[in-house]
C-alpha cells in the first residue's frame, strides 16, 4: 500500500485487466555440423564470448561459415551437407536459423609464420618481435586456382599529404613520415625514429604524410573483406592489432573476420610499420597449412555443440544435417548424434524437438532397425533422402550435376513454414518438398504401411502432386504422443505458459493470485480455442483451468507452490481418411 501522510489529492496508474500470455515463436531452427570456416567449441571462436549468431539467409550462412564446396576429411572430399542443408532450409519457407559448428579430429588453422620484413644483416625474429598472420578458424578450404593457399593477404601501406597541424587533430596513435623520420602523435611516451624536439620545431603548415594500413583478405569461394584506416599504435582508434586481433571490439568482426594479426610483445608501433613494410608500400602474404581434419568427428564435439544451443531460448527445432552421412568415416557416429539431439531435446525445459535423417542408401528393413533403437516424443525420423540440382555443377565441370542431401534440412524448413502459415498444431505433413528432383529411393505404398505405425515418416513421390512429406509421427511408443504436431503444440504452450507467468514467482499465495493465474491462463487458451487450434464446440469442451484449493493440500502452500491444472483437447491429425460407399436402390429412400 502506498503512504499517504500529507493532505494532498493522490492520482495513482492501476490495472483492471489480468496478466497476458504471448505466444512464443516455435520456427526457429538450429542446425550442428561441419561448415567450412566459422566460430566452434574446438577453435578461437570458443575465447570471443559469443553464442552462435542468427541467420536469416543463405548469405549470412556464407559470410560467416563459408559457401557450400566440398570439406577435405582425411584427404579425401567430403560433402558439406549443412551447407546445402542451410539453403533446403530457406528455400522451404524457414527464416531463421542458429548454427553451432562442429570440427573434424585434427582440423587446423592456416598460418603464415613470421612475416618480418628482415633486410640484410638483422636478427631473426624473436618471439617477442615477431608479426605473423593465422586464420582466426580451423578449416582447409583453399583459393581456386591456388592449390593449398588457404587465405590471401594483402598489406597495404597507405600514404596521404597533409600538414602538420591536421595531422595533430587526427588523434592519439597517429603516425606521420617527415623527412627521413617516422613519428606517433599523442602517445605518451612520444614515439619517434628521430626526436621530440624536432617534431616540436616544425612549423604547424610543415607538410607531413599521414600512414595508415589497409588490408584486404581473399577468402576461398571469391570473397573478399576489406580493412581500411588501420593505425599502427594501441591508442589509435582503429588500431590494427585490436581491429584484427584474436578478441576484436565488433562481434561482426569476430564472427567474418577469417584473419588474426599476431604481434609479439615488444612489437610497438614503429617496429610494425618497419616490420611489414621495410622494403615496399604493398605486401601479399599467402596462408596455408589448414585443414578440415584427418577423420570424422567425435561425438563429444557434437555434444559440445549442443550445449551452446542451450542458453538460446527462441530455438524450437533441432537437426544435425550431414552426421547420417559420415557413417564411412566412423559407423558409430550417425545413431550416437541421434541419441544426443534425442538428449539434448528432452533436455528440461529446453522445449523443442529433434529432427533425425537415416543414413544414406537404407532399405525399408534397415531402417526399422534403426528406428527400433530411439523411443521418444522428442524426436521425428524421416526417410529418404532427397536428390536436388548440385549448385556446384556450374562453375566445376567435375563435380555431378545432382546432389542426394539428407532430408532434415527441407523438413525443418516444411516445419517453419507450416508453423507461419498455419499453426504449429498443423501437422508438417502433405507438404511439397521444393528443390527436390526426386528420392534417393521410391517408397511403395506397401512399404510405407510397414514403416508408419513404426514412426519412420516416409517422402513420397505422388503422380500429379509431386514430392510431398508423407508422415508426421514422433518417434514415440507412447499413443498420447504419437503425432509431431501433438507434441509440438504441447511445446508450444508450455513454454509460453511458462514464459507468460513469470510475474506470479513470490506473489502471495492466495485466492487472489490464484484467481489472476486462472484468467490469464483461461484467456490465452480462449484465444487458442478461437483460433481453431484445440478440439471442442465451446470453450468448456476444449480446455480447463484449475488452481484453488482442488489443486493445492496445505502441504503445498506451507512449501510456497502453486499448482495450476490444465487441460487441453488437441487436435489430431486426419491421417486416415475413410470413406465408406454402398449401393443404393433406386426407390430407397435413404
């Protein structure tokens, strides 16, 4: 209660309506996985501090984990399945996407070595006087047209005529050339080739030349990034060593930026422009030595990956696109990610569901074999895999025009856009695949009655309707949550029932409180129930709320729990459509 202790006219702001609950988002998908480049559990990226960034198309995929061609495992060539996964993704109506990247065992960094620019007669670089370049990620994709150059580096000694007095005004960490002396303004102590009086003696309109670096990075694929106004001191605003450093100041840096400049710890600003460019204005520096690994990774990395999934909350769909199909690197790693999306899905309050691909090249028998090992809601398995046009067949001749992917990727796409346009009580099924060209492996009717009540969900080729998801069965025994659809709504409302009543933690626990849970339940699953998304003629058919006395001992109260009932009549698929036809005489009359 508010004090009232002066006679005065009190206006207060109040409430006559009961809290709200907003649905949460249930499209957002998150794949893991080997990409060509990026941040991962395994490599720098694991000391920058950030959780995996959010993708909103193809291009922001690429920007950060490289572009589709093929990894190098073990020497031999890999497809990069989550990459063309990522593309299947978007082009099925998904629009937002996490990826946690996996490493193969023994996948490295290119390097440069010491890039010292040593004239005749200096010391070798030492330790602390070294600068050398490194790729900021582990990972082996190479320049077209250059056979094990990973990255291209160009340094860039940048020259412009000024004055004296602007090149003061130009801040701390500037460097200028004067004469046959070099000079770093506004540092403390003063840095200089020749000395502070002299500097201090010339005259503010004495013509100086500003230098700054600029950098430019040639990536494998055709990219190119550009680093521009780079000073050579710490105190400079843009200062090479901070800007391309192991820990940049901008989170786009740390996630595009495929370089890190290395500086020994006796390198100061004059040292790294004579370090760099002692014999010439412009350098190319080749980086070579990565590599995407030297065998399949372990599951350990997956599940590394996994756990960086946990802390983002708007995630409601997992799938590790590509892990069915390195079964000929290791025979133990496809059911072993499986087992961990199943884990990290059941995860307590995690609430999302896990997209499981078969191997490659699975018979009907096969797969019921491997379907007999998973049991849970949490999970939907789906054969086959899908064949599509190979991107890569355009610019590389040697390369087959058609590409089997595994499905997960077109299927958590199918999910997000089902979700947009429909419900997430819609079930993902009698969906088309877009970008399919056919199936890996044409399942039959008769095949498919086998495989359903198993909850394997089969892709389908249809005459006249093309290729359609034709399935949407959880990988659970239990009836209760046999359909995906059934346990994805179910996610749906727990997770916003639980992010929707936050408010009620320490309130006091009484009738009160109880009666505000009950109306903001019963208002949000009102508005469910208006949206055709529960089952039932009137709201009393399709849900109740209970939270009173019913539903609390003291027991209950003494330990400060609430416990609010509720239930819901979900809708279910019409997976059996069924219509009965007789005949008829002509003078019946029903």
């Amino acid at each position: 209660m508010p004090e009232y202790l002066a006679p005065a006219v009190y206006v207060e702001e109040t409430s006559f309506r009961s809290k709200s609950i907003a649905g949460v988002g249930t499209s957002t998908a998150a794949f893991v996985g080997l990409t060509a480049r990026g941040p991962s559990t395994a490599d720098d990226g694991a000391t920058l501090g950030i959780a995996p960034p959010l993708l909103t198309s193809p291009a922001d995929f690429e920007s950060i984990y490289g572009g589709p061609d093929s990894l190098s495992i073990g020497g031999a060539p890999q497809t990069n399945y989550l990459a063309h996964a990522v593309n299947a993704f978007f082009a099925n109506g998904g629009s937002r996407l996490y990826v946690a990247r996996v490493l193969a065992t023994g996948a490295a960094a290119a390097g440069s070595g010491a890039i010292n620019d040593v004239a005749a007669g200096d010391p070798a670089p030492t330790a602390a006087t070294s600068v050398s370049l490194a790729g900021r990620f582990k990972g082996g994709a190479t320049l077209a047209g250059s056979p094990g150059a990973n990255l291209r580096v160009t340094l860039t000694q940048v020259e412009r005529a000024t004055t004296k007095a602007n090149a003061v005004r130009m801040g701390p960490g500037t460097m200028v050339h004067e004469g046959n002396n070099f000079h770093v303004l506004g540092t403390n102590p003063f840095e200089t080739s020749g000395t502070v009086e002299a500097w201090n003696a010339l005259a503010d309109t004495t013509p100086v030349t500003v230098l700054t670096l600029s950098v430019t990075v040639e990536t494998p694929g055709g990219g190119v990034l550009e680093f521009a106004n780079l000073g050579f001191h710490a105190q400079h605003s843009n200062y090479a060593g901070l800007v391309l450093g192991s820990t940049p100041p901008r989170t786009q840096d740390r996630l595009t930026n495929p370089v890190v400049l290395l500086l020994g710890h006796d390198v100061g600003a004059l040292a790294l422009r004579t370090a760099l460019f002692r014999s010439a204005s412009k350098r190319v520096v080749t980086l070579t030595g990565g590599t995407d690994g030297t065998g399949a990774p372990g599951i350990a990395s997956y599940t590394s990956a996994l756990n960086r999934l946990l802390a983002l909350e708007d995630v409601a769909i997992v799938s590790a696109p590509g892990a069915a199909g390195l079964g000929g690197l290791d025979a133990t790693l496809p059911p072993a990610v499986n087992a961990a999306l199943v884990t990290h899905a059941e995860t307590r309050r995690s609430y999302r569901i896990a997209v499981l691909d078969t191997p490659p090249d699975l018979e009907p028998g096969d797969v019921r074999t491997l379907k007999g090992m998973i049991d849970s809601s949490y999970a939907a398995l789906y054969y086959p895999w899908v064949t599509v046009a190979n991107p890569l067949a355009a610019t590389d001749r040697t390369q087959p025009s058609q590409l089997a992917l595994p499905p997960s990727g077109f299927i958590c796409g199918i999910y997000a856009r089902t979700d947009i346009e429909r419900g997430v009580w819609k079930a993902p099924a009698n969906e088309t695949i877009n970008g399919a060209l056919g199936l890996v492996r044409n399942v039959r009717f008769g095949e498919q009655e086998v495989l359903n009540p198993l909850g394997i969900n089969c892709l389908r080729f249809l005459p006249n309707r093309g290729f359609r998801v034709w399935g949407a069965r959880t990988c659970s025994s239990d009836p209760e949550w046999i359909y995906v659809n059934v346990r994805r709504y179910f996610l749906y409302l727990e997770a916003s029932i639980d992010q929707g009543t936050q408010w009620a933690v320490f309130e006091p626990n009484g009738e009160r409180l109880w009666a505000n849970v009950r109306s903001t339940v019963s208002d949000f699953l009102f508005n469910e129930w208006v949206s055709g998304a529960l089952l039932g003629e009137t709201p009393e058919q399709a849900f109740f709320v209970r939270c009173d006395r019913s539903t609390m001992t003291q027991n209950d109260l003494d330990n400060g729990r609430l416990i609010c009932l509720i239930g819901v009549a979900a809708l279910k698929p019409a997976e059996f459509v069924i219509f009965r036809i007789g005949q008829k005489t002509a003078d019946a009359r029903n």
